[in-house]
C-alpha cells in the first residue's frame, strides 16, 4: 500500500510549462524528498498528487489505481504544510479529530484515533490546550496528528519545518524520521534545505525547472553526480568547481572538487592560493582560497587549522575525489 507511480506528469500554468514532464515510481513505504531551488516546481508536483491542481496531461497512480482525475478526498492521501493552519479556538483534541468529525467518523473511533495519535507525537498532556498555547514544534506536530489519524495511504509534506528555527528544524527533522519509522507510511517530503534531503531521505528526486535531474539514495547523489547542477546542490558546503588550464590538465572543461576532499599543505601541492577569509567552527576550519586566476574555493581543514588573512597554501583533490564535467556539466 502505498505507493505511487507518475507518467509523463506535466502541468502547464497560462501556456507556461512548469513541469514539462516527469516519470517517478514510489515504492510503498519509502521516504522520498523532492528537493530543489525555489521555483523549480516542488509545491506544483506535491500538490498534482494530492489531487489539489489538474495534471495537463499524464498519469498519476495509487498502488496501481489510476487517480489522475480522482478528487483528493478519493487518493488516501494526507498533506502538511509550513503553515499549520490549526483551527485557534479549537483544542488540540478538536483540532486532530477534525478530518475524522468531516467524515463523519464514530466518535468513540475517532477518540481512540486522536489518543493513539496523541501518544505517537508525545502531545498526550495537551491535548486539552489551544494551538495558541503551544511551542511551534507542538503545533507543527498537531498538525501532523491531524495527517495521522486518516490513516492515509501516504504523507505529503510541503517545507513543513520551514517556520521553525535552527535548532528546533533539527529536532522536528529528528521526530519525522523516528515517525516514519514506526508508521512505515510512505512519506513525500518537498524541501529546498539539501541537509534536510540529505538526512531524512530513502530515496532523493533532484528537481530543477520541472524537471528530475536525478534520482538516488543521498549517498549515490554525494558521489555519482549525474551533472554539475546536482553537484553543487548536493553536499554541504557546495562543491568547488575550476576550469581552464587545471580541468584541461585532467581532460575535462570542469572539475569539481568537495571542500571536504582537499588536502591543504604549506609546502607543495596542485595549485597555490591566498586564504581570504577562515572560519573556525572548532570541529573544522574553512578557509576561502583565491588562487591565483581568481578562482574562488571553500576547503575543509580537519580540527583547528591556525592561518593568517593573505597567507599562501597549496592545495591538492585527495585521490578518487575529483569529478571531471564536460562542456555541457556532464559527468565524464
Ligand atoms: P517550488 O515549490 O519549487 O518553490 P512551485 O511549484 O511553487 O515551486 O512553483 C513552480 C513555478 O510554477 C513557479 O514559477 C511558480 O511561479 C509557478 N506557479 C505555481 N503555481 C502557479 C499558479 N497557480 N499559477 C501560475 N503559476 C504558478
Ligand atoms: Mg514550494
């Protein structure tokens, strides 16, 4: 149960092709994270397989069942959004229950729904409270006990930690996975955070202009790139790229090089540089290299790495971690 498969997927807003076209299977039970630049067609997508905009043309199927023109009530299908949209005079109880009083569900199901929801997201004690009452995690968290008690066939997150700060974001991403876990629902989750993509995902759909750049575990994206783009959106920091003579030197018209993959030496190396600036995080130092064709780069110094601003380094990709890229950004 559970799973969903898009063919030729494409939607146009006023003649304007905002997904010119996309094929996805996914599988029951999976946590897939379509992640991409704001813009790229994320919300759009999510919202074709709630049922909530018309497909221009394609297929969307449910365990094998085609809903393309299926009303969203009719897919089993249950969606959070960044906003929590609680109801404010509602308790927390009402607010859980309420998909359940709107299909007329019997009310002592639809207590016992609430309670074992409630007792999943550790929101048993406020159950009584107002939304007004409670921490942006708890209402966050609400709101996902509202997807729960449908029981859905599948979750549809759209940036629902987008709201929340730093620390709290780190948390409730902690708190979806651990959800996932238990519930074995297959989970959709839209981000343009590839941290969040990175950590939570089975499975990542890399999405630019409407389109599937690639598809992968987050580990087969961190080392087999398809292209540029996806290696510079995967991976944190981004990726440094260099071209002219020290791509051409490895027969490519670019490379890329993570910062994390650069060994740093004051006495010899690949290519020389001024350090421009040194962050020292305690864990690690970054330093930003400009080399002598201006290049800009970002390198991971393990532990504390003393430096002065201006100072001169050499540095050298650590063997089996330089991506090659052709004219057009394609792996070679
Ligand atoms: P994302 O969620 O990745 O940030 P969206 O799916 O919200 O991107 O939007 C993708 C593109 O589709 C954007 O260019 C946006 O302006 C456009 N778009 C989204 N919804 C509509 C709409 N209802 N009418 C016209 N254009 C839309
Ligand atoms: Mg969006």
């Amino acid at each position: 149960m559970g799973s969903i498969t898009l063919k030729g997927v494409r939607k146009s807003f006023g003649g304007v092709d905002v997904i010119p076209g996309i094929d996805l299977e996914i599988g029951e039970g999976e946590f897939v994270v379509f992640v991409g630049p704001s813009g790229c067609g994320k919300s759009t997508l999510l919202r074709l397989i709630a049922g909530l905009e018309d497909v221009t043309s394609g297929q969307i199927l449910i365990d094998g069942r085609d809903v393309t023109t299926a009303a969203p009530v009719q897919r089993g299908l249950a969606m959070v959004f960044q906003s929590y949209a609680l109801y404010p005079h509602m308790s927390v109880r009402k607010n859980i229950a309420f998909p359940l009083k709107m299909a007329k569900m019997a009310e002592a199901e639809q207590a016992a729904r609430v309670e074992r929801a409630a007792g999943i997201l550790n929101l048993t004690d406020y159950l009584d409270r107002r939304p007004g009452q409670l921490s942006g995690g708890q209402r966050q968290r609400v709101a996902i006990g509202r997807a729960i008690v449908r029981e859905p066939e599948a979750f549809l997150f759209d940036e629902p930690l987008s709201n929340l700060d730093a620390a709290l974001r780190v948390n409730m991403r902690i708190e979806i996975s651990e959800l996932h876990k238990k519930l074995g629902t297959t989970m959709i989750y839209v981000t343009h955070d590839q941290v969040e993509a990175m950590t939570m995902a089975d499975k990542i759909v890399v999405l630019r202009a409407g389109r599937v750049e690639q598809v992968g575990t987050p580990l087969e994206l961190y080392h087999k790139p398809v292209n540029t783009f996806v290696a510079g959106f995967i991976g944190s920091p981004n990726m440094n790229f260099i071209g002219g003579e020290v791509a051409a030197r490895r027969n490519a018209h670019t490379i890329g090089i993570r910062p994390e993959h650069w060994v740093v030496s004051r006495e010899s190396g690949r290519v020389k540089g001024r350090v421009t600036v040194s962050e020292h995080l305690g864990s690690d130092t970054y330093l930003h290299v400009t080399l002598d064709d201006g290049t800009h780069l970002v390198v991971r110094a393990p532990g504390e790495f003393p430096v002065t601003y201006g100072e001169e380094l050499w540095l050298t990709g650590a063997e089996g971690q330089v991506y090659r890229f052709d004219e057009k950004g394609m792996a070679i």
